[in-house]
C-alpha cells in the first residue's frame, strides 16, 4: 500500500511554525512568552488567533489585541487546534468550491468529535477533534496529485449515491484512509491518531480489532461524527440522508442513546455555525 500511494501521491511536509508551536505546546518548561513569539512567526495563523480571541465565542467584552492574551483567554489546548486547523489548511495547493466543502467537511468532523469525546469519561477531546480535523486529509493528497482523476471521483460519489470508500480503489488503487496515514506518519504524529486516521471507516472490522478500547473509542468516536456530517450534508452538495453509514454501531459502541444522539445533533449544528463564523475573513 505505502508504495502504490506514494508512487500515485505527493505527501506535503507540514509547515515549520506549526510544528515548533507544536512542540511549544507539549512541553512542560514552555512560557507563554516562547510560544506567543513562535505563533508571532506566521502571520496568517497570528491573525486568526486574535480574531477568534475576540470573538463573541470568548465573550467578546474586551479587546485582545496582543498573543500572550489570546493564549491566556483561549488556552493551549485551543491554540494547537487552531494551529492544526491554519496549517492544514494551507496544505491545499488548489482551493476553489470543491476544496471548501473538504475543509467544510474536516472541520465539521472536528467539531462533532469533540462533542462526542465530551461524552466519554475517558477520550481526551483535543485528541479527538484533531483525529477529525485530519481524518480525511488524505482525500487532500489525492486531490492536489490527481484533480481530474478526484473530479470523477467526487461526481460519481454524488451520482451513485455512495461513500467514497467505496470508489476509491477502484479509481485510485488505494483509499484516502490509506494516503491520510502515510501523510500523519511523515508529519510525525501520534501512533494512535495515524491508526484513526487509517481505521476511520473500518474500526469495526473483525480481521483486524484493536486491542486499545481507548484507540476503539477515538476510532468510533471519528466514524460516528464522519457519519453525521455526512448525513447532514456538512461538506458536500446536499444532505446524504439514504446512505448506510453505520452510525448505529458506532453510536452503541460508545454507549449514547438514540435519543442523546438527537441531542448531540443539535449542539454540533449549533456550534458548527459558530465555528465557521470564526474562520471567515
């Protein structure tokens, strides 16, 4: 698999600021003043954070107008989203309607993730609104090496009324899980979010379980807000309210009722809005 992707794909090297705020944010012994001066280095992502901070979201009483505020306000936990967010957004070397309702799609995925992780006693949220963010970057990949190839890849999604998983190795030899992993794998992520990233359409498969319930849960917590999205049209042409997406199994795998499940819906729709709000000029 790793040498047909690679062989059909060009994987981008995620960009440098990101990966020191990054690094920033995991250690221990970073002080605000070391990371407010790495985010400080790529202007576009400088930019956003103040907006969001400042954003009625935050409350929006007050004006924030330097970094070390809006890392104050917001958090660190906020801030490496919001990296991952910026920068994997520029990963996108063609950005025209298609390539929004991707972006739309990943970060409707990111948000739905997140709420459902609220829901677990034990899934960390920011891992899993990261896991969302990323789960389809391979269909990104896919499409900056292969727009033609992808156009008919996404007309026929929409024609045959059917997931993408199920025309992918028939176009391209090889799924975006698959392309998504090898690009997390060389951006040096998680072992755990590689595997979510890989396993997001097929955690339930029964050749190859895992033995992690926590790495089950972050797979089906994905596959569950994939699903929702899906159904309610986030990211594509129109609501896909007739596929057979498999959210009974993974809504039962987490435990959430039907009728939390109708909740969860609600809150997502809500705050999916707001988020989206953010992220406009």
């Amino acid at each position: 698999m790793r040498d047909t992707v690679l062989r059909a794909t060009e994987i981008p090297a995620v960009p440098m600021v990101a990966v020191k705020i990054l690094k920033l944010i995991d250690s221990p012994d970073t002080s605000l003043d070391e990371l407010q001066k790495a985010i400080m280095a790529d202007q576009a992502l400088a930019a956003r954070i103040l907006k969001v901070a400042n954003s009625s979201f935050y409350g929006g009483r007050q004006n924030i107008d330097t970094i070390s505020q809006a890392i104050a306000i917001m958090g660190f936990n906020s801030i490496r989203t919001m990296t991952l967010a910026v920068s994997s957004r520029e990963v996108y070397k063609r950005f025209g309607l298609l390539e929004q309702k991707m972006w739309e799609h990943s970060l409707g995925v990111s948000i739905a993730a997140g709420i459902l992780a609220s829901e677990s006693p034990f899934l960390k949220k920011e891992e899993a609104v990261v896991a969302g963010l990323l789960h389809d970057i391979g269909k990104v990949i896919m499409n900056n090496s292969q727009p033609e190839r992808f156009s008919i890849l996404v007309q026929r999604v929409h024609e045959e009324r059917v997931p993408f998983s199920a025309l992918e190795k028939d176009i391209f030899g090889f799924t975006h899980a698959e392309a998504g992993y090898l690009v997390a794998e060389k951006w040096g992520f998680p072992q755990r979010l590689c595997d979510a990233i890989l396993s997001h359409h097929s955690c339930d498969a029964k050749d190859k379980p895992f033995e992690d319930k926590y790495q089950s849960s972050l797979c089906a917590t994905v596959a569950l807000a994939d699903a929702l999205c899906v159904r309610l049209g986030v990211g594509y042409r129109g609501p896909m309210a007739d596929l057979d997406l498999g959210e009974e199994v993974w809504r039962r795998a987490l435990g959430i009722s039907e009728e939390r499940f109708g909740e969860i819906t609600t809150i997502f729709k809500n705050a999916y809005i707001l988020e989206k709000i953010s992220f406009q000029e």
